[in-house]
C-alpha cells in the first residue's frame, strides 16, 4: 500500500472517529411501543432487546412526549396513532453521537406520572414503562421540562446494555423477586441538643413524642413480614439534617419517612398532615414551618452555608428523577388512609415544603407532622399509647398501599 493511500485511511478514519466517538458496538432494539389506557393514565410501553437507562420529559408548543436512549435501531411496525391515548404521532432518529430520540406528539397537556425499566422476566423481555396524565394548561407548567431517568446525553455509553446502571438493574430486578423485602427508613425528627417544638403539656418536647412514634411504627411493619426497616435515630441523639438524608441514600431506601410534630402560634390549630418537597411552598404557613425545620443544623452548631451548595446540587439532581411523583403519590395515599384510623387531618392534608430532609434524589420521601405540639390536648394526645397507636396504623396502611401499587406496575 503507497504511503499517500495509507495517509488517506489515517484522515478518513480519524474523520470518523472524531464525528462518531461513542458508537456502541451494540445498538439497543426499540421492538414495539404499545399503549394501555386506564382511568387516571396512559401506560407507554416501549418493548426492547435489553434494558437500558434514559431520560424522558415533556414540552409544549406543540405537546410532546421526549424520550431519550442510548444510540438504537428502529424495529417497530405499523405504528398507529391512538388519540384516545392523547397519542398523535411517533418518529424518531438520532440525537447526537451514541444518543436517539423517540418524540410522541400529544393531542393535549400531559404530565409524566411514573416511568422506569422493567427488566426481563419469564416471556416478558426488557420495557420501558411511562405513565402520562392529562393536567390542566396551567399546572402543566410546573412539569415542563422535568427530566426522569438517569441517562446523561452529554456522556452516552460506549455500550447499550452497560448504560443500565448497576445500581438501578440490581434495584429492579430486586424489586420484582416475590421474596424482596423494601426497605423503609423512619427519620423521627430533631434529638439530642435539638429538642425541636416544646409543648404547652409541662415536660413535653417534639424529639421523645415523636420517637416514640417512630419506634412504634418501626415496630409495627417489622411485624407485618413485608419490610426491612432501619432508623435514622433510636436514641435521643442529634443528626444533621444531611447526614438524615445520607443515611438513607447510603443504606439503599426504598422509601423514606420522616416524622415530626407541628407548632404554631395559633394554639386552636390542630390535625396532621403530610409534606412531600416542592422548591415553592404550598402556602405561608408551610414555608415557615420549612424555615423553622431547616434550621436544626444552627440549633448544633453546624455552618449550614458550608453544607447548602450540597443541598442546592442534590435538589437540582432531584428534578432529573421522578421521585417527586412517586413521592406525591404515596402522600396522597396517607391523606387518604389517615382519618380512616382515627387521625384527625388538616384541611388540605398533603402540602409541599422545601425541607432539606426530603431532598434524597432517588428515594420517594415525605415528612409526617403527626400533629401540633402547639395545641395542648393534641400535644397529650400524642404522647398516649392509644392516639400513637392510630397514627402508626395510618401511617402503615399508607405505606402498604404505595408497595401495593409499585408491585402492581411491575407485573404489568
């Protein structure tokens, strides 16, 4: 071969090296995309020859559904609009180097409500679930451009099937074995040099009333055989609200359940209620009990402007996920299931709160006031076996109703 023929080669090769760096030497299979309606959702389900991470999110001007995948072949035939489904159109083709892009025109305003993979298992191969809701025009903006799924477009995989991330496969797969047990973390709030709200009762502090929640909830679903459960704390000892969220990140949680119990100047207000994390608090109220519980690390001393960066990185990190969802859904279900056991609830039961706590980016997480320390007979209250043991039995029923659904769509 002549010197001028080989530096040829060297060109056009480095041309295609430089254009296509990150060609995987699999490409993952898109086989069918098909849709099932239900009353409150539409499930997509994207059938593929393997599991793979990605990310998806919604845009308007026209209404879309985008999904994200690592770089792969278009398989599917005899795609048919379904305008029941709210679904006008697909198409689909590459985004960058190692990354396609699927795109579903929406006849109208529609929300991510769950998506995630579902690993091979019996007949049924690898899927990509999504749910999507209709929603108003208005709150549709609130969801615009939320990012779920885990796949970084800036730094595709080399390969496919490596891009399902260890931690999310050994997750998945754990979740569908009958004999997995989801681990639930119970943060009772405040301890040690934070007592937290002192109550109008002599004596009573919100760290033992709500430990003493805690340990009986812990109790209650070791019990029950279908959970493992850990605590952020067992004892009256102070935790920073970052190490709360640590310890359950580094512990693998499948859920997250922090309990607290309110105070307010107006001593009349009584009820519980149920938080999930929102960067906009649901009304004035809720933004200063947020202040007041985000302040904790000042009662020990601790610097919160050298641990705040870490906390902004992780609630950004957290809009990419759809743990926000999950985590609306399962306090829904509290609000629900609450009253039935005896709890009395405030109006408007489940409210939103940016609580550092609740910050976890990939666990479903919700902060529990149990009731007013503030409010003196409710204050005794909680602090009696009889009116624990109703808390702990909504609280439980609540939890059990949010594994039943995540079972539920992962058999489906």
């Amino acid at each position: 071969m002549s010197l001028k023929l080989v530096s040829r080669f060297f060109v056009i090769f480095a041309l295609f090296a430089m254009f296509f760096p990150f060609m995987p030497a699999h490409a993952l299979e898109v086989k069918d995309v098909r849709f099932g309606i239900h009353e409150d959702k539409t499930r997509i389900v994207l059938d593929m020859d393997q599991a793979a991470d990605f990310q998806s999110f919604v845009l308007s001007d026209p209404y879309r559904l985008v999904v994200d995948l690592p770089r792969f072949t278009w398989s599917v035939k005899n795609f048919t609009a379904n305008d029941e489904a709210g679904i006008l159109a697909v198409r689909q083709g590459a985004l960058k180097p190692g990354v396609s892009r699927i795109v579903f025109d929406l006849s109208r305003s529609m929300s991510i409500r769950s998506a995630f993979v579902l690993p091979a298992k019996g007949q049924k191969g690898d899927r990509l679930v999504i749910d999507i809701a209709r929603i108003g025009v208005d709150e549709f903006k609130q969801f615009k451009g939320q990012i779920h799924g885990n796949l970084d477009i800036n730094n595709p995989p080399n390969n496919a099937g490596q891009s399902y991330s260890n931690k999310s496969k050994s997750k998945a797969n754990a979740a569908v074995k009958n004999d997995y047990k989801p681990l639930v973390v119970i943060d009772p709030g405040h301890g040690g040099v934070d007592p937290g709200a002192v109550g109008k009762e002599a004596g009573l502090l919100e760290k033992d009333v709500v430990l003493k929640l805690a340990l009986s909830l812990r109790d209650a679903l070791v019990k029950s055989g279908r959970y493992r459960v850990k605590m952020t704390r067992s004892t009256d000892v102070f935790i920073s609200l970052r190490g709360r969220v640590k310890f359950a990140r580094d512990a693998g949680a499948d859920l997250f359940v922090s309990i607290h119990a309110d105070s307010i100047g107006n001593k009349k207000v009584r009820g519980a209620s149920v938080y999930t994390l929102s960067e906009k608090a649901s009304d004035k109220q809720t933004a200063a009990l947020a202040a007041r519980e985000n302040k904790a690390d000042l009662i020990a001393g601790i610097d919160l402007s050298v641990e705040d960066q870490d906390v902004v990185n992780i609630l950004v990190d957290l809009a990419r996920r759809d743990t926000m969802n999950q985590s609306k859904f399962f306090a829904g279900k509290l609000a629900t299931v609450l009253p039935k056991e005896g709890v009395r609830t405030l109006e408007h039961t489940h409210r939103y709160a940016g609580f550092a706590v609740l910050k976890a980016p990939d666990i479903p997480s919700v902060l529990v006031e149990a009731g007013f320390m503030s409010n003196k007979n409710e204050a005794r209250m909680l602090n009696t076996e009889t009116y624990r043991n109703k808390v702990v039995s909504g609280l439980k029923r609540g939890i059990n109703a949010y594994f039943d659904q995540v079972q539920k769509n992962q058999r489906e």
